[in-house]
C-alpha cells in the first residue's frame, strides 16, 4: 500500500514539474479549467524568468480565482495528497516533498505525510492549516474549546480517534461537524465513512488540538460512571477540578446546569474557557460536597447562598469564595478563587508607561492628601494595583486603614477590614469608623453609593490620602459618576488628585508570536491611514500547547492616567460636558486614552489589534502611533 502511494506520488511529482498538481487535476476534472487554459499558462510560465507554481500563472491569468478552487475542492469531495497540493502552490520544495516519500515508506506504518512534514519542519503548521481553510474552503474549528457530542464520540474508541487525528464535534443540520487534522487524506476519509456515514461536514484543526479532545472526552466519558452515590468518587471529583483550576491558573470555576450534563468551565485570562461536561446526575452530590465544604444549609436549595472555604493542595492552598445561585435547572456554582498569587506586584511591575508611571508617584500617589481614584470594570485589575500603591506608601511613619470586600492580599502592618454584611459589619458602619483611627490613609474597596463618595471627599478635604476603585468605563466617567452623585463640583474639583483607568488585556503567547501586518479594515477600525502606523511591530499568537491555542497567555495592563490640572478643575467646576473635559485633559494635562495606550503596546507587540479594538472604549479618535510614542517614551 505505501508503496504504492510512494510510487503515485513520485510520478505526481514529476507531473508537477511539467505543470498539473493535483488542484490543476481536479479543475480539469471538475471543468473548471480546459486542457488549452492550461497548456497556454504552462507556456507562459516557461516564459518566466523565476520559476513560478502553474496555479499561480492560471490564478494571474484570471483564468482561475479562489472560490472557484474552493467549489471544486468542496463539490468533488476527492482525497488529494496534502504534500502534493503545498508543493503545486510552491510551500514546499519538490525535494523535501521526496524525502518526506522518503521518511513514510521508511518509519512506522501509517506515519502520514502531513505529520512528516510538520514534524521535520518542512512546513508550518499555522501555513498549513491556511491552506486548507483559507485557499481550499475547509472551515477551522478549535475541538479542544467546542462542545463535543458525548453520544457522537462514542461511537468509536479513543484508539481509533487517534489513528486518524478526527474527532466528531456535533450534529448539524447538514451533517456531523468532524474535525481533521488532514481533510483530504484518503483513508481518514474513507474510515468516518464507515463510523459516521456520507453524511459528514468535513472541517480541519491542529492535529494536537484534535489528540488533547479526544484525551479529554475520553476522560470525560469514563466519569460517565461516576456513581452518584459514591461519596469518595465525588470527593475525589471536586478535588480534581480543584486542582485542574490551579494548575490552569484560573480565576473561576463554573459549574452549571444545562438540560442534559452538567458544564463545567474555567475563567482564564478573562476568557471562560470550556473544560468538561459531566452526567448531569452527578451535579447535586457535587453541590454538596462544596456546600459541606463551605459550611452553609446544605438543604436549601430555593435560595441563592454564598460561602468561603480553604483548599489544599500539594505545594500550596487557595481561598476559595463560592457562591450558589438558583436556576431553572437547578443550583449552578461559581468559585471564585482569590489570592492565586500571594505576590504583590510593586508598583512599578503592574506595566505603566515609564513616563505616566512616574507622573502617577510625583503629582498623585506621593502627595500628602487627596483622593486617589482607579477605575474600570470587574476584572481590569484594579485591586492588583489598589495594593501595589498601598505597599508603595507602606511605610513605619504611616498609619494605613482599609476597608474592603473581601480582603484579598493581606499586607504586614496595615489595619485591614474585610466588610462582612453578614454580622452586620456594613460598609457605612465600617466608613464612620475608619475615620476615627487616625489614618493617614484611607483605603475605600469601592465607591458604591453616594455616602461612600462623601466619606472619601470629606476624608481628603481634612488631609488624608484616599485611595479607591469605581466601576467606570474611562477616566472622565469617574469625574462624570461623581458629578451624579450629587457631589458639589468644586468640592469634587478641590478633593480629586487623579483618577487613573485600567483594564487588562490578554498578552499575546510568546511561544507562538509571529509579526502581524493590519489589515485595511483593522486600520478603518482603529481610524488610522497607512502611514499613522510608523514603524509597528505588530504579532499575533499562532496558537500552540502553550497557551491552548488560543494564542493569548497572561495578561498586560492598559492605563489611562488624568491629573487633575487648573484647567480641568476649572472645566468640573463649570460643569462642562463630559466630552470637553475629555478634551481638555487631552490637550493640557498630556492624557494618553486607554485605545492609545492599547495601541502602543500592540504594536509594541504584547498584544493584539484585536484585543484593543474588542475590550478598551473609542471616545476619542487615537493620535498617530509615532507620536503616541513620543510621548509615553520617558525616563521613569
Ligand atoms: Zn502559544
């Protein structure tokens, strides 16, 4: 059999130095090409100078285009050989194509061609997947991340799976969606005939993405015996998602619910990333067990409860906060896991610009008295750096004071106060309190309400350093908020030092980064012409094991920094439109936007256009690259 295949494909191979692959074949066959189209580009491309693939000459000829190549590919259905379509587009040279023959007809049976040319480093895998999805119609799918069809994957063992780099993901309205790792390869083709029928919609992944599903719903499918009954087997289950959260680095757990299984999924990263679904009849020894473990009624189950609890494991512990909230399916479960890292960032690791960082300590953190505000959305890294300018100020001569909800870093020789509503130890208690302790600082978790902003205006205008959070989207929506909370402009104007936005974006993964050109309509989006971008390094994460393909690992900080200037105060105090007071603090007080900040560091390439154009706010049109450069550039 291989050699037979050897033998077709070194003829293939010198049919394709006079001219037809097997794309140019299978054109012919479908018509879409006649033999005179064909003999006529094969003569202008010996006409050429350099050496070009005949696809091309036809493609430039305008005798062919794209979506006639991805029809044909599409309505023949006909295995091809995926070493020699690369070669006919010009990816892979004639000879390493021969010596990746070579390799399969020498190694292992069933060592297919693909596999050999990715892993002699022949070709790319990202290349790869382009061509067949991109140039042969194939649509992408990341199995790992989709819901696979329990019952569909059953249908074959996970040996069989593996042999052939497929996995069924679901039933469509056309057919069963299943993954290739190579969708033109004759015998895996031929075999899901055989377990899934004709009827099947062929898409393509990466041949590891394929494998680590298929581990996963293999797993998965043998939890399918977990007997609800069996107390340690479900002990033993909770522990296990436990610690596969840790070691993910994830920042929840989500357990829900649905009508037939019980979903389980990971926030990593700020992205909720599908782990594993489960029997449903497994879902309330489960809800028990974590009920037990945080000690709340473990009969209730027509009301929402929340509770805490410690975890251990081998080489560390985890404060868990949990909450349980009641659905229409029953109880879904949220944990959230806090203090991961019990590093504190110092403050001038959180990733402020050189020259905003030392803005933020000389006009705002290092003052005496005033009011120290960081905004942004659950998530955007606020209380990472509510701490590290606590610790920055931490010092024997100062008296700190917190109240918070919950405390999340403890640091030595601060008063810190977890508010806790439960015994009554209110936010409003606790704020009448804080004031009496004789601090120098005051640490506010959030302002939430109009007493909560009086306090923080009342304690910087008697000469405190306040330093708290509020949920807004940008800067100016902090002086906007406080407005409307019937604060008096100019007690406002007179208390506020600075307020600073943040959110954070996903990093791009440096085991997978390759240089990124923006595409025109990225460029429409962000508002800018070719040449605004200067000399950017854009990148995007190709995907690899290292970030579970996703592309994205960690996280980087996007800052938007306003002081407080006479100009600014004077615009509060006349209570100018939000977007003048935008304005202006663009103009006098060297205000770089959150979407600019954004847009340094992509193209800084630490993260991605994408990233910056999905999560940070379009106000205000972004000025041009080099000179957003310029201005953040700085010694710090
Ligand atoms: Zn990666």
């Amino acid at each position: 059999m291989s050699t037979l295949n050897t033998a077709r494909h070194a003829k293939a191979a010198t049919e394709l130095e006079n001219g037809n692959g097997p794309l140019v074949k299978l054109l012919l066959q479908e018509k879409v090409l006649t033999d005179r189209q064909v003999e006529y580009a094969a003569r202008v491309r010996n006409k050429l100078e350099t050496p070009r693939p005949l696809l091309e000459v036809l493609k430039e000829l305008d005798l062919i285009n794209d979506d006639q190549i991805k029809k044909a590919v599409k309505d023949s259905r006909m295995p091809m050989c995926i070493g020699s379509i690369l070669m006919e587009m010009g990816y892979i040279k004639p000879d390493d194509l021969q010596r990746a023959f070579g390799i399969q007809k020498s190694e292992k049976k069933g060592y297919k061609i693909g596999e050999i040319l990715l892993e002699k480093g022949f070709i790319d895998e990202q290349l790869l997947l382009e061509v067949l999805s991109v140039q042969l119609g194939f649509s992408q799918v990341e199995p790992e991340f989709t819901r696979i069809d329990p019952k569909l994957f059953s249908r074959a063992p996970a040996r069989w799976y593996e042999t052939h780099d497929v996995i069924p993901l679901q039933k469509q309205d056309d057919g069963i969606l299943i993954a290739f790792a190579d969708p033109l390869d004759k015998q895996d083709l031929e075999a899901v005939k055989q377990v899934f029928g004709d009827k099947f919609i062929a898409a393509v992944a990466r041949r590891n993405a394929i494998k680590l599903a298929v581990g996963k719903c293999h797993s998965s499918n043998l939890k399918q015996d977990i007997s609800a009954s069996d107390e340690n087997a479900i002990i033993r289950l909770a522990d296990e998602l436990l610690l596969a959260a840790v070691q993910r680095d994830a920042s929840d757990i989500h357990i829900e619910p649905l009508k037939d299984c019980m979903r389980v999924r990971f926030r990593q990263d700020g992205m909720l990333i599908h782990f594993q679904d489960f029997p449903a009849k497994i879902l309330p020894a489960l809800t028990n067990r974590i009920k037990v473990l945080c000690e709340v009624d473990i009969t209730e189950k027509r009301r929402h409860q929340g509770g805490r609890f410690y975890f251990d494991y081998p080489g560390g512990h985890v404060d868990l906060r949990v909450s349980f909230y009641v659905t229409v399916n029953g109880e879904k479960i949220v944990l959230r896991l806090l203090n991961r890292k019990s590093v504190l960032l110092d403050i001038k690791d959180i990733g402020l610009p050189g020259k905003i960082q030392q803005r933020f300590l000389e006009d705002a953190l290092c003052l005496p008295s005033g009011i120290i505000l960081i905004t942004g959305p659950t998530g955007s890294g606020k209380t990472t750096t509510v701490y590290s300018c606590i610790n920055h100020i931490n010092d024997p001569q100062t008296s700190i004071i917190t109240a918070e909800e919950p405390v999340e870093y403890v640091i030595d020789g601060i008063a810190q106060c977890s508010i806790n509503p439960k015994i009554n130890l209110t936010f409003e208690e606790t704020l009448r309190h804080i004031v009496r302790q004789d601090p120098d600082v005051i640490v506010i978790g959030e302002i939430r309400d109009q007493f909560s902003a009086e306090i923080a205006v009342q304690a910087a205008l008697t000469g405190h350093k306040v330093l708290t959070t509020f949920h807004t989207e940008d800067s100016i929506g902090g002086l906007v908020r406080l407005l409307n909370m019937n604060i008096e402009p100019f007690l406002i104007a007179s208390s506020v030092v600075s307020i600073m936005a943040q959110r954070l974006l996903r990093r791009i993964c440096p085991h997978c980064a390759a240089p990124y050109k923006p595409t025109a309509a990225d460029l429409q989006r962000i508002g800018y012409s070719a040449h605004d971008i200067g000399d950017a390094h854009f990148q995007k994460g190709r995907g690899c094991g290292h970030c579970q393909y996703t592309g994205y690992k960690g996280r980087v900080g996007i800052f938007e920094l306003l002081i407080l200037d006479e100009q600014v105060r004077n615009a509060i105090i006349a209570q100018k439109p939000s977007h003048e007071i935008r304005e202006i603090s663009i103009e006098s007080t060297g205000l770089i936007t959150l979407l600019e900040d954004g847009l340094v560091k992509a193209a800084a390439g630490q993260t991605t256009i994408d990233e910056v154009l999905r999560s940070l706010p379009r106000l205000h049109k972004p000025r041009a690259l080099p000179e957003l450069q310029r201005l953040l550039e700085g010694s710090a």
